[in-house]
C-alpha cells in the first residue's frame, strides 16, 4: 500500500510543481493521474521512486518512508516500484535484450553487472518477459532500429524485470498513436489483474482512463481538485472533464482523435 | 501623405534640411572631405567618408615612400613613385576621383533630403581594390608569360617514379694529383699503362681561382682508355676529402670519349675555401674524370625507401599524437560538459576556466605548437607528437565534452528506477550514449593528426613533411614528387577507412 500525506515539491527555480497532496493507493488498484501538463503528474511519479526529492511530505510505501531513504536502502525499494516513461528511455545504442536485462541491475551484484554479467535465471526472465510481450524476436536489434510502440514494450518488458510490486507509468501512451495506446495499456491492464501488481498511471485521454482504470485523481497546478471511484469516472461527463483539463481537452474514440466539441458522444 | 509613400521614405531614410546650401556642402567637403556631408545632417556618411579618405590617403603615402625609399621630401617622392611603378598613377587617379566624388556627393546629399547617394561607394571601393592590387604586387603579365617554368618541376611531381627505381653502378674512373701552388718541385704527370683509364694533366700544379673572380690556373687533361661515348664527369677531391664536381660557366663539366676511349678538355682550377687549419705550404689536390654505367638489375632507390619509412614514421607520429591525446581528453572533457559541471558556482568556474584554456590552446595552430616543441625536445618526431598532442587535447576535449553534454537524461533515470548503483547507471546509461562519438571523433582525429604531421615535418617535427621539405630545398623534385604522392595515398586510404569505420558506429 502506498499512502501519500501532505506532499510538497518546491524546484529550485521557486516554481511550485506540488501542493499539500495527500492520498492513497490500495494494492491492485489501477489508478490514473488526470491533468495538463504542467499540472504535477510526472513530479508526483518521480517523487515516489525518489528520481525527484520532495520539499516536504511523506511517502509511506508498504510501511517505510520513502522520502527519508538514502543509498542502499533506498534502491532496495526503488526496485519493488517498476517505471514506464513516456518518451521509453531506452538506450537507443544498447540492444534490446540489454534493455531489458538492466532492470535487472538493482538485484544484480555490481561488480558481475559491470562486467555485463547476469545470471542464467535473470537471462530466462528476459526472454520469458520478451515473449509475454511479443518482441522475443527483436531482442538482438538496437534499441532506435525499434518503432515506438515496440520501444515501450521494451519499457515494460523491463519494468517486468525488476518484478515489482507496483509500476509507474509516465504518461505511457503519449508518444503513441491510439491504437499503439490500447495495445500498451492492454498489457498494464494484464499486470494489473493477472499478476496483482498496482498501477499507477498518468493519462491524458478521457476514454482511456474510462475503460482502464479503478480510480482517478485529477491534478491542477500541483493540487488535487478531483477523486472519483471507477463508477465515478464512468459517469463523467465531458465537461466534468474540460473543468479538469480546461479547454484542450481531448478524446481518443476509436483510433481518432478529435475535438470534444465535435465528438461530444464518442465511444468509450 | 497617402499610406504608400510612408512605407517608402522610412523614416530613419530621410534628414532634417541640410544645414548649408548644396553648392557650400560641396566647397566644405573639398576643404575637408565629408564636412560637406556632416552639415547636411549625414553625420555618420561624413565620418566615414573622412576616415576612409584618411586611411586610403596615408596607405597610398606608405606605397610612394616604399617605391621611392632614397627619395626626400613628398613631391620628389611621389614624382619617382610614378616613374619606378606605373601602376600607382592610376591609384592616384583613383584617388583623385574620390576626393572630387565626396565633393559631388555632399552637393547631392545637401540638395535633396529624401534621396541617399551610393555612387561615392563604388569608386571608394574601386581606390581599395586599385591599393590592394599595388599591395598585392599582383602581376598577372608575369603569370601568364612565365606559366611554362612551372612545367618541368610540376611534371617531376605528377610523375616522379623513375626516381623510385636505381641500378646497381660501376664506376669507370682515373685520377691525376695536382699540387697547389707550385713549387718549382713538381709531380711526374701519370703514364699509359695497358688498357686501363688513365687521365692526363697538365701542368701538374696551379693555382685556385680566388674569390674576387681572379682566374686560377687553365689544366689541359687528356683521357684515354675511357668507355667510347659514356658521358664522363670531371670531379675533384680537396685535401680535405670534399668530392665536387668542376664547373665551367655555371654548367657541370661532361665530356664525351671518342671512339678509342680518347678526349681532352681545358678547364680552370675552381675556387674552394680551405678550413683557418689548412697552413701547410702545398696541398695535394686530385682531379679526376669518372664513368658510371647501370648495371645489374633494378631495384628500389634509397630515395624510395627514405620516402617509405618517412611515410611510415608519419603514421605513427599521428597514431601516438591521438593516443596520448585521447588519454588526455577523457578526462579533461567531463571538466568541460556543462550539464556535468552546471551544479555549483565553483565547478561551474572550472567549468569556464577548462573551457577557455581548450579554446586557447586549439587556437593556437600546431605548427606553431611544433615550434616550440622543437625548441624543448629537439628535432624529429618527439617534438611533432607533442606539438599534435597539444593540439588533440583541445580539439578532442572539444568534441567529447560536447558529446557529453549532449547525452539524453532518459536513460539515466530510467536506470536510476531500476534501483541501479550509481557506477552502474553510469555503466548502464552514460556509457553506451557516449563511446560511439567518441570512437568516432578519436577515428576522424587520427585522420587529422595524420596529415597534420605532414606539415609539423616542415618545421622539423620529424615525418614525411621534414623530408620534403628538404627535398624541396635541394630542388629533388622527383624524390619530393615521391613523397607527395605517398601522402596523397596515405590521406585518401585513412579519410576513407576512417569514413567507413565512422559509419559503422555512429
């Protein structure tokens, strides 16, 4: 369980990127982070895994504070919390299988790792993860020879490695056309129910957070302005969601994009 | 004022009302050129006009007086100026006309506001390209008249195997001893004895030509015995073991045997300069005519090899210069990524400080680098490896600390959340983003570094260049042929190797 109580993050330029956020995330939840950009999603991911230190607040995470860990305790948790990005991060130089084998590294013995040495076991993982994702014969081209939505797979493939207990996503679909979209939270979704992991996931389009997720939490310039069940976020309406977004509010029907104006009834 | 007009006369376009009638303007900037023009509010054209006027004045004073250095006072100077340099009369006129033009442009300038001139522009560039031609001392008659000379050199260098190849020589030769100066005790002159060469002098002692051109002593040698119709050189040995070759009007002396081996020829005793130490009263001087024939098979003339190994010390000069230079660099260039260095005001200072001593350094060509380095370290390829060192630190240091800071932080956070250590994010996400470019800037250094070498051999940095220069100097034009022809071959076989290899990684 992950328990956020009064989280604050000032950037050392003064801007002020989160306010006093407080909530929590039960175990096997699905739950989305709405809002602009600009709003705080991607600062609040980051605070969780400490990629990012927060100004104040605390990150209570299966009873420890993330928030005061430092050097190797800190990585020991970092590794139960897999992350997904929106731009994959992948070293494009690296091939695919190291990719995916250095989600591998927070359990791997570093003098063995920097020799680029992993363990049978954790060579079976790869491919087994590979395969579960379907790019099991991609695994020895670079990375950058990858399209997008193979590269995100490979961004999950190595979240998978670390065999976590919960998994980040940054804005995952983002840099994905919509039906690439689906396919990539189709495999969260899997993680989510097959596997019991806790998703916690940013998303811009109203239809995608209908159909995928449990709960919703909207952000608006570093504070919380919405909570909603998944009841909650089924009844919402378009404008329940401009209110959220403001104007440029955008839905994804059916591999379109459009306009809300234009498409106030689209399909979820 | 309709709309369209506005947008024609901007407003920066037109003057205030000239201060002064045109006809004024045009007096006051004969009295002082461009005063004309600042009364009529073109403040700036007047400035500029004045000191452009100014310089072009003092360069053209500076042209005359360097014509005519002997001469005093301007008007005599001037006067021989014209008459030693044609050329600078049409300057003058040019001059001239400017003067006058700045004149008619003030007319025109304090006439009609709303107008701006540009004629004066065309004849002031017309003076400086007319200066610049005088400077120059560009002389195209001479190009084109002269253009044959560069034929015999040029067709050494495009083509200049013959060079490569040598045969194995026997050498034909017979000497006779020549006793300087006479002594009234004089050397029994040499005899005919069987079929073997013999050269005949006579006198058997003279004296030298001197240094003030006073002739020395006429020799009458007889050859006989000689190989019939082989060109025969006539050399000396000095006492002091110097061989040399008798001259005779500026020409090597040649002689050509007859039929029986048989020729005779005059020549006069040269003027050579013994060292202080030579005090004794005669010395033993031997004249002698000698024969060279091919043969043998051919092989590869130390010339050749000299080329080769020269080449090959040039690749390694280039090769240890990017070593030491890339060994160097790595370091250097972390000091020199902002994005490394951007978190505190004092690696920040560092930062600027790596920054500015790279940029001073790579500044500063390598040949001059060389220069000091030979001064250091000596002659030969030591002091080019340091001189290209230097150099490769700044420019690889350049390079790589660009290809660090352009690095893209994704990775490293993503490594970051997989609960990685920091020397294995840095393994995992800093390490694959940044060796192709720098195996790729190390392999395009290499290259550089190579033909670099070539020139730092020019001021004695060791390499193909050091001997080339020598070869040209002794007017060896073939055997400098050979080695341009080697670093052409070189430089286009390692541009393209390193290309491939360069392609290959990035």
């Amino acid at each position: 369980m992950l328990e956020i109580r009064n989280l604050t993050k000032i950037y050392d330029d003064g801007t002020v990127a989160l306010k006093n956020v407080s909530f929590t995330v039960n175990d096997g939840e699905f739950l989305v982070v709405i809002g602009l950009s600009g709003s705080g999603k991607s600062t609040l991911l980051r605070c969780i895994n400490r990629l990012i230190d927060p100004t104040e607040g605390e990150i209570i995470w299966n009873g420890v504070d993330m928030a005061q860990l430092q050097g190797e305790e800190l990585r020991k948790n970092r590794r139960q919390i897999g992350m997904i990005f929106q731009h994959f991060n992948l070293v494009r130089r690296s091939t695919v299988l190291t990719n995916v084998l250095a989600g591998r590294l927070g359990y791997t013995p570093q003098r063995n790792s920097l020799l680029g040495r992993f363990s049978e076991n954790d060579k079976q993982k790869a491919w087994t993860a590979l395969r579960r994702l379907g790019i099991e014969d991609q695994a020895h081209k670079l990375a950058r020879e990858l399209s997008g939505g193979q590269q995100q797979r490979v961004g999950v493939a190595r979240a998978l490695m670390q065999e976590p207990l919960m998994i980040l996503a940054d804005e995952p679909v983002a840099s994905l056309d919509p039906v690439l979209a689906h396919s990539i939270l189709q495999y969260l979704e899997a993680l989510n129910q097959e596997d019991g992991m806790t998703v916690l996931c940013s998303l811009h389009y109203l239809d995608l957070v209908q159909q995928y997720s449990t709960r919703v939490i909207g952000l608006r310039d570093g504070e919380i302005v919405y909570h909603g069940s998944r009841a909650d976020i089924r009844a919402m309406t378009d404008e329940e969601f401009k209110d959220i977004y403001g104007e440029e509010a955008v839905r994804v029907s059916a591999g379109l994009e459009g306009n809300l104006n234009d498409n106030a009834e689209g399909a979820a | 004022m309709s709309n369209n007009t506005k947008k024609l006369a901007h407003k920066d376009d037109i003057r205030q009302p000239s201060l002064v009638k045109p006809p004024i303007a045009a007096v006051l900037s004969l009295i002082l050129p461009g005063l004309g023009q600042a009364l009529a509010r073109a403040m700036r054209r007047g400035l500029l006009l004045l000191l452009t006027i100014a310089s072009i004045g003092g360069l053209l004073l500076w042209r005359f007086k360097l014509t005519a250095p002997r001469d005093e006072g301007w008007v005599n100077i001037i006067k021989k100026g014209w008459h030693l340099d044609p050329f600078l009369i049409a300057v003058t006129v040019l001059f001239a006309l400017l003067y006058i033009w700045i004149a008619v442009d003030a007319y025109a300038i304090a006439k009609d506001r709303t107008r701006t001139p540009i004629g004066v522009f065309f004849v002031l560039i017309a003076v400086f390209f007319a200066l610049g031609w005088q400077i120059g001392q560009i002389d195209i008659v001479t190009l084109i008249t002269q253009a044959d000379e560069a034929g015999p050199p040029l067709g050494r260098v495009a083509w200049p195997w013959e060079k490569a190849i040598a045969y194995e020589q026997s050498i034909l030769a017979a000497s006779a001893d020549i006793r300087v100066p006479c002594t009234g005790n004089e050397l029994a002159p040499n005899e005919i004895a069987g079929s073997e060469p013999v050269l005949i002098a006579t006198p058997t002692c003279g004296t030298l030509s001197t240094q003030d051109g006073e002739a020395g002593t006429i020799l009458h040698l007889e050859g006989h015995n000689f190989a019939p119709g082989e060109d025969t050189a006539i050399k000396w040995k000095d006492p002091i073991g110097n061989i040399f070759r008798q001259r005779q009007e500026g020409e090597y002396v040649v002689v050509i045997p007859d039929a029986e081996g048989y020729f005779e020829t005059d020549i006069i005793m040269p003027y050579r300069l013994l060292p202080p130490s030579a005090t004794d009263p005669f010395y033993v001087w031997v004249i002698f005519g000698e024969q060279t024939a091919d043969v043998g098979a051919a092989h590869l003339s130390d010339d050749f090899k000299l080329v080769v190994e020269k080449m090959i010390e040039t690749i390694f000069i280039g090769m240890m210069a990017t070593f030491f230079g890339v060994i160097l660099a790595v370091p250097v260039s972390f000091f020199a990524a902002r994005n490394l260095m951007s978190a505190s005001p004092i690696t920040l200072a560092v930062y600027y400080l790596v920054r500015g001593v790279l940029n001073i350094i790579r500044s500063i060509e390598p040949i001059i680098w060389a220069i000091i380095a030979v001064i250091v370290v000596g002659l030969g390829p030591f002091a080019g490896i340091l001189a290209l060192v230097f150099h490769s630190i700044a420019a690889l240091g350049k390079l790589y600390s660009e290809a660090i800071e352009s690095i893209d932080p994704g990775p490293i956070e993503a490594i970051q959340a997989t609960g990685a250590t920091w020397l294995q994010t840095v393994v995992y996400a800093v390490v694959p983003q940044i060796v192709p470019p720098f195996v790729s800037f190390t392999i395009y250094r290499w290259d550089i570094n190579v033909r670099m070498s070539t020139i730092i051999g020019l001021v004695g940095g060791g390499g193909i260049g050091f001997l080339l220069v020598q070869y040209i100097r002794i007017l060896d034009y073939r055997s400098a042929g050979m080695a341009v022809w080697f670093i052409a071959i070189t430089v286009a076989i390692l541009d393209y190797v390193s290309a491939e290899i360069r392609a290959r990684f990035v």
